[in-house]
C-alpha cells in the first residue's frame, strides 16, 4: 500500500537520521515472499515518517509452543471487560531492570508490582526478550533491548482489540520517534492498519491488512503511532468461538518513566545508531546503505559519545558534500552506546 504524501511532510530520513528495525537483517523486502529471518516492508511512508516490517516465523512452533504454554500458565493475566460484561481480552504487563511503572489502557490500568512476585514470569519474558531480540538486532546488546512490554490474552476469535494507537505518554510515540515490536503466539488473526483522521477514526481507504501467525514479528516503527491507528479484528462470527487462543507480546521503550519509578531521570538506551566495528575502524551505514553502498568509516569511534563530540560539527559539511548520509544520530538515546569490537 502506498499513501498519499503528506502535505506537511515530516523529517526525512535524511535530516533525521532513524536506524530502523526492519534494515538491520539487510534490505528488506517489498511485496514479495522473503527468508525466513528477513523483514517484508509492509509500510515505508517517508513523508509521514512511518514504517512497518513484518517477519514471518521469526521463532520457530518449538519455541513458540513452550512460550505459548509458559506464558498462558504464568503470566498475571487482568482480564478487561467491556461495557455490558463481556470479556475483552485478558492482558499483562512486563517492565526490566527495576523499573515500576505501571500502565493504563483505556479505562484499565495494569500494575507492575504484581510481576514482582510472579519470578517465573519475570524468567520467561527475560529469555523472550532475549531471544527475539538476539535475532532481530544481533549487534545491540541487552542494554538496548526494550525495557517493558504489554502482553494480550485473546482466548478466541471472539476477542480482539479495537482501532487505537500506542501513543501512551509512556512511550513518547505521540510527537516522536518509537518503535513498537509484536510477536504473535498461538491462532492466527488478522490485523489492519490505516490512517487516521483528526478524530483518531482510520481512514478507511487507507487500510492495510495483513495476517499474524504464531511466530510472527511485526515492528511499527518512526512515527507510526501519531498518524496511524491499528486494529486486530473479531473473526467472523461463523468461527469465532472455534478460532485457537492466541498470545501477542508487544515490546516498547518506556521514555517518560512515571514519577514515582525510581528510573525517572535515567537516560533511556534505544537502538538509535547502527555501528558496525570491524578491526580498528568503527563504520556509520549511511541510508540507506544497500543504495548508496559506501559506508562510513570512523576511525576509532567506539561509542556514541565520541561520536556525537568528534562527528557533529562536521556534519552539515559531510550531509552538504552529498558523499553520505549517516545513518544515525539519535534524538532519543541519551547514552553512550557500545558496540563490542568483531
Ligand atoms: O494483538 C495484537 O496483535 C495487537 C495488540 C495491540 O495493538 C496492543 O496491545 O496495543
Ligand atoms: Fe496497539
């Protein structure tokens, strides 16, 4: 699906510089069946800023069956329930490295500190994280994998969630960039993608719909959630009641941590650059680097900081000398990121 631009068009790329997700496996895909491990765009809207990947079995029915089970036996399920009773969906809540905040949705709020006493659950969403995350993004380290994620309990194609956008205060994706990673577990469902209007209605000419099956990933990514909203769909009602359950890990970096939390003023480390290391020279990809084909070389770069000191002052020189484009220098992360030399 290709939208029309938009008319106040946001920061390109260019400018803007944004590592996306789907990119870090190679080229991804447009519209054709790809390997497994390898992103298909689903949306690439530079003018909106908004991208979308989809991985078709990331993990494989080994996996996804134990975590299925792990996570449908132990997570703290809440169930939410609507208006005249019915049940919703069931959700749960994860947060790492001793953050507290807690979570609303809708009317609903979903606290932390149950997790605190649930230790298996804790477990099993580490070494989640850790696999889906070691495979999406083999160069990052542990520090910049997500630090909380939503989890949803749909017992059967009966329940569903309606057209919304993950744009919570949370996780700042109402006016900047932020990156939202799904992974499905269990019956598959179809879920849709559009526009939105000044009402937060989709546009209906602009929906895309696709498929999630167990195993699959999907990243939402730049500003996805201030001019989208998404909808996973009831099935029809014919097989509703018989569709398997099915389980959906989103992963998000909490960036305005609450008050009370005790990381409220700690930087916040999200992928935001890609630096490969090879022998003594670090190298920037430039964007998008399968075009452009050159990197970057940076001698001696190792972190963040170093770039941001040693490079910054010659970048409107380097972006103006067309010879590149770097591929990152990143507005959200505050931290000096390390990269372990190859
Ligand atoms: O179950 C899904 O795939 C979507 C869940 C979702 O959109 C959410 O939790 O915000
Ligand atoms: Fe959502």
């Amino acid at each position: 699906m290709v939208w029309k631009e938009c008319e106040l068009p946001e920061a390109s790329l260019y400018d803007c510089p944004l590592p996306l997700l789907g990119c870090f496996g190679g080229p991804p895909s447009f519209g054709h069946q790809v390997e497994v491990g390898q992103a298909e765009t689903i949306i690439w809207d530079e003018s909106r800023r908004c991208f979308a990947f989809h991985w078709r079995s990331l993990l494989d029915q080994a996996s996804t069956e134990t975590y299925f089970h792990k996570l449908q036996t132990l997570a703290p399920w809440d169930q939410l329930k609507g208006r005249k009773g019915q049940i919703l969906r069931s959700t749960s809540w994860y947060v790492r490295d001793g953050c507290t905040c807690d979570y609303t949705y809708g009317d609903a709020r979903v606290s932390s500190s149950q997790t605190k006493s649930r230790s298996q659950f804790v477990r099993i969403m580490e070494e989640l994280t850790a696999t889906v995350f070691s495979t999406l993004t083999p160069s990052l380290g542990p520090e910049c994998w997500p630090n909380s994620a939503n989890l949803n309990y749909y017992a059967d194609g009966t329940q569903s969630v309606g057209w919304h956008a993950d744009d919570e205060t949370l996780f700042g994706g109402e006016s900047q960039d932020c990156s939202i990673i799904s992974l499905s577990l269990g019956g598959r469902r179809e879920f849709w993608i559009a526009l939105k209007d000044e009402s937060m209605e989709p546009i209906q000419d602009t929906i895309v719909e696709m498929d999630l099956r167990d195993g699959d990933v999907l990243s939402m990514e730049g500003l996805m959630q201030k001019h989208t909203v998404h909808f996973l769909t009831r099935e029809p009602v014919q097989r509703a009641g018989l569709s398997p359950p099915r389980i959906n890990i989103t992963w998000r970096w909490i960036v305005n941590h609450r008050r009370a939390c005790a990381l409220r003023h700690c930087p916040v480390t999200t992928p935001s650059a890609k630096i490969i290391t090879s022998g003594a020279n670090s190298k920037i990809w430039t964007r998008p680097w399968w075009q452009l084909g050159e990197a970057w070389h940076l001698q001696g770069v190792e972190t963040l900081h170093e770039l941001q000191t040693q490079w910054m002052e010659g970048w409107p020189e380097l972006c103006a000398s067309g010879r590149t484009r770097l591929m990152a220098l990143p507005s959200l992360c505050q931290k000096p990121l390390l990269w372990p030399k190859a």
